[in-house]
C-alpha cells in the first residue's frame, strides 16, 4: 500500500495560522462541527474539570469520536487512518508492550515500503512512543486514528500477552497461585502423622478434642472481644480531630469505573440506569462493562443496548482461570481515569457517592490510597434470610468496620464501592487473579505496603442473597478466600511482621482467625451443649465437669454481648425492623459452618473456583434514603476514618 491509500482529511474553509497551530475548538466550529457557543460553554467546563475539549464534546455527544481526529489530524497536518476499514497489521505489535501502547496511546498500523506508519491518538505522545520501538520498526511516520481503534488494535494484536499478564500481575510470594500446592504437601504429612500419633496413643482423642475446643473457645472470645471493642470505640471514644486539608482548587480528575459482569442479563437494565443517576460530570466518566469472552448472553444483549458515549465494552478473553479480579487485572491498563471504581451488577450507589469520593482524595495525603463506601441491601425486607443478612451487614458496614479502622488494624476491603488511585493500584500490582476474596486480600496488601484506607459513610444498595443454597455458595467462596487470604500473608510471618508492625500483625490474626474458627469450629461449642444437658457417655471424659458450667456461663455472656451489639446497629430509623429478627441469628450464624466447610473442601479440590452470585430476582424500587441513617446508621464520629 503506498501513502495515497493514507486517508487526508479536507481542511478546506479552516484558515491555517501562519507560525501557530491553530486551535482544535476554532477548527471544529470552521469545519461546523460545533457552534461558537457550543465552544464557549465546553472552555467553561474545562477550567473546572480536567478533560480536553475534544473529549468533552464527544462524551456529551456534541461530536463523534471520528469527527474529532479527523479535526485532530487537521490541526496537526497528519493523515487520519481509519483502522476500521483499514485493517492494521498485527504482526508489528509483537515484541511491544501492549501496556506501554496503551499508555502512550500509539500501535504500528501498517509498513509503507521501508517506514512503519505509528498511528496515535496523542500526537504530543508521538516521540516517547517512538523511541520505545525496536530498531526493525524505524524509520517512523506518525499519523492520526481514533483512541477507540488503537485501543482495539492493542487489544486485538496483544490479547494473549495480556492475558497472561492479568493472571500473574501480583508477584508469586504475595500471591496465592502456588498455594493449594503448599497445602497438600502440609497435610500429606500432616494427617498420616495425626493419624499415627492418636494410634499409638502419643496423643489421646479427649486430648485432642480439649486442645482443639480450647482454641475455639479462645477464637469466639476474640472475636467477641474485637465486636465489642470496636463498636464501643465507634459509639463512646471521640475521634482524635484529623488535619484533613481545605479541598484544593485543582481541576475533577477522570474516574475509571470498572463493572465486571457475567451471566447478568436480568440485571444489565437496572445497572446502567444506576450508574446513569451518579451525579458526576459525564465528561469525567469512564465506565467499563467488563465482559467474559464465554459469556455469549450478556455480550449480545451489551451489543444491543444503546450506551452512553462514556461507557464502553470490554471483551475478556480466556485464560487459565475465570475470576472477577483476573477481569479486573486485564481491564486496569484500558482504564483512561485517574481514579479507579470497582461496581457489581447490582449496586446503586448514593447519587453523590463519586463526588464524595473525589473531594476526600482530594483533601488527603498520597497515603490515603483507598476509600470504601457502606453497603447495604434494598431487599432486606424480602424474607427471614435477607433480613440476617441486613443485620449483619449493618452491624459489620456501620459499627465494626469504622471500629477496626480506629483501632488501628487493617481493613480488608469489601468487593464493591471500593475506589483506589490509579497509581497506587498499579504500583502494587493491581488484584491477585487467583484469590477469590481479593478485595480482602488487596486491604492487607495496602497496609503492607504502608498505605491507609478510608471509609466513607456514603451508601451502595446491593441485593441481599435471600436464598439458603445461594447464600451458602456465596459464603462459602467468601470464608474459602480468608483462608486463602491468611495461608498467603502467613507463608512469611515474620515478613509480615516488619511489613505490618506488631500491632496490625495482632489485629491480622485476630481478625481472620476468629472470623474463620467461629464458622470452623462451631461444632465442638455444640457439642459443650450436647454435654451440658447430657451427652453420649463416651463424651464425659472431653471436657472435665468442673469446667463446664464456667463455659456455658461464658458462651451466655456472649451471646447477650452479641445481641446487644447488633442491636446496637439496626437501631436507626432504617434498620430498625430487623430488631424482632435479632435472637435468631445464631441459626443464621450456622449456615457459616455448612459454607466454611464447603469452602475448605475447595480450597483443596477447586482453590480457584469463582462461585458465582446470582443477581437480579428481588423486584423492589430503589431508593435512597436522605435520612440521618444514611449519613449514618448509628452517628459515625466523622465521615471519614483513616487507618
């Protein structure tokens, strides 16, 4: 192909400067793309929001993408390539980073005789991009193509390599892709060893079943401990006054919201309308639905729905393994914005919720690198197990969560309504791809690595899993990634000593301990029941009698301390319909230990498996609510808690 099949935009009727170039917006009112007051308002919108004039024009669909390079290629006498009918030549891009494409925004199109032709959508980016070309591909010409071609043609031409990259991003000692083998080589040894200890009577099974009933008494203890404490500092102990700094008077920055879906087709409606309500500048907006190349129904339906110019598809394709935070991995290097959102199918976020979220990053040091909103559910009300659920989730969002926080331990994140900047996020490698819970895992990666977490009191509904079976299988991938979230961080403990300090390092144990051993060992306290009010006679020896009623007078204690907490936290004006429900969350709590043991079953059999959570089955209208509640439920000392 020869440089006249390289398309010239006509430029007639734009009067070319004679020294400068002349403006991209004085261009598009020549060619009558725009009007002069079009032009005028968009110069308004950018001395408050940090977005080019193009951009803002195309996101509010004033102009098309392609109207725009076009106009691009005009004001920088370049050839505009449209990579669509011309398709580019793939086998230049091997040997590239296709990160580093991305970044810069320029791929190889095609060879013209002995010059490779480098489209870019940033002409400003042309040398850097340039000089990371290998010497075969030189000499270079530069010419113009839309953002949404190049990216295309990366993703395309690199699809394999990222991939790759998406699965292994987190460097192996802090991920968990090598941990089940570790597993298995520990109990391959381990049982034969229990095994032959018990019958040769080195170990005596009433010695066994007191050492291991020890350990969960002292688990539920802890975790008691750790409720109590954090809701009685979240209520009574007044926050220390934080140097929290006047909002500064810099441009809004671009928020990338990443959306990962798969099989959501009953939801896909209610989510873009959702996302549709936030109240932050479209122009700033940049929302990927992350779609699994298998996942043919909701590709096709995304494919017939009329999206709004800030909001793009993003195919995923397979690999090894089939997880949200591998979608996530794979989508971070496409993300245009400076702050990265994470949403599921079925979130309606506060209107205002990004808002808040760019003001409190603005107001905070570097360290702050994550902020966490409150989730709560719109359907608690839809059966006895949604509202366990409600009650859960506010006495965890509301009341121990910004406990925690205060007391110093770090916060192992929740899944969605998390938000992170950009840089941090790469700078720690993004998600593990093979940890199932890597919301959890990412909060413990931040406080390693020295950075803070802050949550907000802004609110997120979700839908509550009112199903038995469902809330099981939900549960079960939950507790299976605390497992594997403790196993990963514990391989190196004295590492995670240093990295954390003594004290996170109490609060880690203590927390994923006591979360795991209260579901794991829930038996063995049935049990002390069984022999409180008469056991099979071979049980008498287990726990000695003298013991038994301190025990039961223990487990009562707190029990009524549990209850008082979560009464505690449903007692605003939202919650408070769920105080009734409250006594029986103990036959709740044991759903915990059929799931625990599901996942820990998995976790040797199927590690990596992603249970899928089914969306879309509670027909209740959203609403959110501009009560105190919603500020907070149960008067959160400050918006804001930094750990």
């Amino acid at each position: 192909m020869n440089t006249s099949q390289i398309r010239l935009v006509d430029s007639s009727g734009c009067a070319p400067l004679p020294h400068t170039k002349q403006l991209l917006g004085r261009i598009l009112v020549d060619r009558g793309l725009i009007k002069t007051s079009d032009l005028l308002l968009a110069l308004g919108h950018q001395r408050i929001n940090d977005v080019k004039i193009g951009h803002m024009l195309v996101s509010q669909g004033q102009i098309s993408e392609t109207e725009l390079y076009e106009t691009l290629a005009i004001q920088n006498s370049l050839p505009f390539i449209d990579m669509q009918s011309d398709i580019p030549d793939l086998t230049l891009q091997t040997g590239l980073d296709p990160h580093q494409c991305l970044r810069l925004q320029c791929v190889p199109w095609r060879r013209e005789g002995e010059t490779t032709i480098l489209t870019t959508s940033s002409p400003e980016q042309f040398e850097n991009a340039k000089a990371t070309l290998p010497a075969h591909l030189h000499p270079v010409k530069m010419a113009i193509a839309t953002r949404s071609h190049i990216t295309e043609a990366i993703r395309v031409g690199a699809s394999t390599i990222m991939a790759t990259t998406a699965e292994t991003r987190v460097p192996e000692d802090l991920s968990c892709r090598s941990l089940p083998a570790q597993i298995k080589t520990t109990l391959a040894f381990a049982l034969p060893m229990l095994v032959l200890a018990l019958a040769l009577q080195w170990l005596t099974f009433a010695g066994l079943y007191r050492a291991i009933f020890g350990f969960a008494v002292v688990m539920v203890f802890t975790g008691i401990v750790i409720k109590t404490a954090a809701a009685f500092i979240q209520l009574f102990v007044k926050e220390p006054e934080k140097q929290i700094r006047a909002a500064p008077t810099t441009k809004l920055p671009r928020v990338s919201l990443l959306i990962p879906l798969h099989d959501e087709t009953e939801i896909l409606e209610a989510l873009l309308r959702h996302i549709g309500m936030l109240t932050y500048p479209e122009t700033l907006l940049d929302v990927i639905l992350i779609v699994e190349a298998s996942d043919t129904l909701t590709r096709s339906h995304l494919e017939t729905t009329d999206l709004p110019n800030w909001m793009r598809i993003l195919i995923v394709p397979a690999g090894k393994i089939t997880t949200k935070p591998r979608a996530m991995n794979y989508a971070l290097p496409f993300c245009r914005g400076d702050i990265i959102g994470i949403y599921d199918a079925e979130d309606a976020p506060n209107p205002d919720q990004l808002s808040e979220v760019v003001d409190l990053f603005a107001r905070t040091s570097e360290k702050t690198a994550c902020i966490q909103a409150v989730l709560d559910f719109y359907n608690a009300r839809s059966n006895a197990l949604s509202r366990f659920f409600a009650i859960e989730y506010a006495t965890w969002f509301r009341l121990i969560l910004p406990g925690i926080a205060r007391m110093g331990f770090a916060i192992p994140l929740g899944g969605t309504s998390v938000f992170f900047r950009r840089n941090v996020l790469e700078k720690l490698d993004g998600w593990d791809a093979h940890n199932v819970t890597e919301d959890a895992d990412l909060g413990i990666r931040l406080a390693r690595a020295g950075y803070q977490t802050t949550l907000i009191s802004s609110v997120t509904l979700e839908e509550a899993n009112n199903k038995a079976w469902p809330w099981i299988k939900q549960r079960s991938r939950w507790l299976k990634g605390y497992l594997i979230t403790y196993f990963t961080h514990m391989r190196r403990p004295f590492r995670l000593l240093f990295e954390l300090g003594a004290w996170k390092f109490l609060g880690f144990q203590a927390f994923f301990l006591s979360s795991i051993s209260q579901y794991m060992l829930a038996p063995l306290i049935w049990s002390c029941m069984a022999l409180y009010f008469g056991a099979p006679q071979w049980m008498d020896a287990t726990v000695p009698a003298e013991f038994l009623n301190t025990i039961m007078v223990a487990f009562i204690v707190m029990w009524f301390t549990s209850t008082t907490v979560y009464i505690v936290a449903v007692s605003g004006e939202l919650h408070r319909h769920l105080i009734p429900w409250i006594p029986f969350m103990s036959a709740y709590m044991a759903l915990g230990t059929l799931a625990i043991y599901k996942g820990a079953w998995e976790l040797i059999t199927k590690p990596f498996y992603w249970e899928k959570t089914a969306h879309g089955h509670s027909d209740v209208e959203i609403v959110h609510s501009n009560s105190e509640e919603t500020e907070s439920s149960l008067s959160l000392v400050t918006k804001a808690t930094e750990i």
